[in-house]
C-alpha cells in the first residue's frame, strides 16, 4: 500500500512540473500571438489597396501571351515551385500536420519545394522530395527577409526554370481557426490581383469583396509602372502570408498549451482523488487491526 502512495504522490509531482512548463509556454505563445495577429491584421489594408491599384492593368484579356509581362504569362506544363510556410518548432497541435497534407497533391517528379520553416524541410526531407532552399522563420521575421524568399523563387521563373510559384501556408481565421491554404503568386491572375484578400480583418484572407477600379494616367509608361509595382506585389504578397502564417502558429501553440495545461490540472485532481482513496482504505484497515487485537485482549 506505502509503494501505491509512493507511487502516485511521484506522478502527482511529475504532472505538477509539466503543468509549470506547459502554463509558461501557453504564457509566452499568448504574448507572441497579440503581437503576431496584429502584424498580419495591420497588413492587410496595405495588401488591399495595392491590389485594388493594379485591377486595371491586370482586368482583361491578353491575346498573345507574349505581350504580356513576364509574372502575367500564363505557360502550359513544365515544373511547379512550392513554397512551404510551416513552423520552426512544434508543439502547435494540428497545424503542421493539416499544412503539411496539403503537399501530398502535388505530383513530386515535377515539383520542386521551397521551405520557410524547418518542420516542412522534415517533413519533405523524409518524402525524399526535391528542396532545393531552405529558409528560417525567426520571430522577427522582415519585409527584407520576405524579399530574399520572393527573389530567389521570382529568378527561377523568370530564367524559365519553373512555370508556376505556389505558396502553401495557414491562413489565420481566428485564434481558434487556422485553414491550411493553398494560393498561386506566380503567374499573376485578374482574379488573384484584383482579390481584396488581404483587405479583410475579421474574414478569411481569400474573401472578395467589390472595389471600384479607377483609371490611371502613367508616366513614363504602363511597362515601367509594371515592372516596378508587380515584382512588389509579390514580394508583399509574400511577406503577408508569412505573417498570416506566423500568428497562426502562436495562436494554435497557445490553444495547445492552455489544452495541455488544463489536461494536466484534471489529472493531477484524479490522482489525487485515488491517493485520498487509498490512504483513507489504509487508514480505515489499520483502525480495524487495532480494534479487533483490543477485543481478543479484553
């Protein structure tokens, strides 16, 4: 019986120590989320004005492809480059797993990954899938950082090496609400260029809404203008679902660790109700002993 109590006041020690950590961590992921969530949220109206600036060169209907600019030609097969959003660390419940089921759709001899996180370089590293860079998603994640992703993927399109740029990434709805998504940024479509998506603050980042599309008198000219504005589209486009993607994972980590926290309270009150148990039986046996050795005395 002293061995079951020995045991269990052990346990009730070693759910209290993980209860301790796992409460931090929720503490922590909480901080990095208020920051996180206001980031993507406060990028977003940037995001749709921008868009709403190029319907009018990207709204119709290009005859010969070859006219077109280079991030707006439309090319038939060839190879396809992902770029793969996911965390550094875990302890995020489901998120990686629901992000990462979506890479399964795309056919690996002629898909080449791009990977923004270290949990997807796992993750295709083990498929034995074709990455071929590998980027950190550090806290203080920047507009430069974002560039220097959206630069090395633009360079393979351009020089004809892939035909299209797919970002896969969590879209964050909430903070109990992120959807694993998966978005084309290269070519550049009417529908995704004249999308308010990013406009949306208490939406999803894929709704569309209405915007009246004005006209523009350019100088120089339409192919300077878009030479300068549509690289940055990207770039930006880029940067916004990376921080879309980072306040999901801080919003699911402290969703997981106030779970985990709680999950740990619960047990530690059911052991602690079969100790109560055990040690009242104890109690009541040694209670008997003695009245029973009193009445063979007497």
């Amino acid at each position: 019986m002293a061995a079951n109590t020995r045991d269990i006041r052990r346990r009730i020690k070693s759910v209290k120590n993980t209860a301790q950590i796992t409460k931090a961590m929720q503490m922590v992921a909480a901080s990095k989320m208020r920051k996180a969530q206001n980031a993507a949220t406060a990028s977003r109206p940037y995001a749709q004005e921008l868009s709403r600036l190029l319907m009018p060169f990207t709204n119709y209907v290009i005859e010969d492809e070859s006219q077109a600019h280079p991030l707006m030609q439309n090319r038939e097969g060839g190879r396809d480059l992902v770029i793969v959003v996911s965390t550094d660390k875990g302890l995020c419940g489901a998120l990686n797993t629901n992000l990462l089921r979506e890479l399964t759709h795309f056919d690996p001899v002629t898909t080449e990954f791009v990977c923004v996180g270290r949990k997807g370089l796992q993750f295709l590293a083990r498929g034995k899938r074709d990455v071929i860079a590998e980027f950190s998603l550090k806290d203080n994640f920047s507009f430069f950082d974002a560039q220097i992703v959206a630069k090395f993927c633009l360079d393979r399109f351009l020089s004809g090496q892939v035909n299209r740029i797919t970002a896969v990434y969590s879209d964050f709805i909430n903070t109990l609400t992120q959807v694993p998504t998966r978005k084309q940024l290269v070519p550049l479509r009417s529908l995704d260029v004249g999308n308010a998506e990013l406009g949306m603050v208490d939406g999803p980042s894929d709704t569309v809404v209405k915007v009246e599309v004005p006209e523009y008198i350019l100088e120089p000219n339409q192919t300077d203008f878009l030479n300068s504005l549509l690289p940055h589209f990207v770039f930006y486009k880029i940067f916004h679902l990376i921080l879309e993607s980072r306040a999901s994972e801080h919003s699911a980590r402290m969703v997981a660790m106030k779970s985990a926290t709680d999950n740990a309270k619960q047990i530690i009150k059911d052991l602690t109700l079969e100790y109560n148990k055990i040690r009242q039986a104890s109690i009541t046996t040694e209670i008997l002993e003695i009245a029973t050795a009193q009445m063979v005395l007497s």
